[in-house]
C-alpha cells in the first residue's frame, strides 16, 4: 500500500502557527483537512498547530471546525499592525 506523503514547508511550528493565524483570519473557521489543504502541510502538522492557545475548536464531532480564540485574534491584530508598519514608505 502506497501512502501519500505531504512536505511540510514550515521550517517551525512557530512559523505554522502563524501562517495559521492568517488563514484562519482569511477564512473565520475551517476543518482539518481545510487547514492541511490551506496551509499545504500534513494532518499531524495541522493538529499540532491547533493545539497552541491561540486556537479553539468551534463545534464538535467528526468534521469540527476551528477558529482562532481571543488570544488568537490578539496575535492576528498584533501581525496586521505590524505588518501595516513594515510597509509604510518613508516620504
């Protein structure tokens, strides 16, 4: 039996869960196999990632979907400024 084997293209989880952050604030709540697809990374990546505080799973059962928690909007509020300073030009 052949397994299919995703790269993983984060170099750390700190890098995975931020790219998370993102996506999750891009998309409000999506699955498992949402996140593997949008973060194009392996099952037991994404649920490592969404074992951070940042993150909370929003309904329950097999298909449960995850969103980002009020600490996790925080962070992805923090990433949003941060990122508006890094791109302002200096007239």
């Amino acid at each position: 039996m052949r397994r299919w084997v995703v790269d993983d293209k984060y170099p750390s989880m700190m890098e995975r869960r931020l790219a998370l952050v993102q996506l999750l604030t891009d998309r409000d709540t999506l699955t498992i196999p949402e996140i593997e697809v949008g973060l194009g990374t392996h099952r037991f990546a994404a649920i490592a990632a969404l074992s951070h505080g940042w993150f909370e799973r929003r309904s329950a059962g097999r298909n449960a979907r995850y969103g980002l928690s009020e600490r996790g909007r925080e962070k992805a509020a923090q990433l949003n400024m941060d990122k508006g300073i890094g791109d302002r030009s200096v007239e």
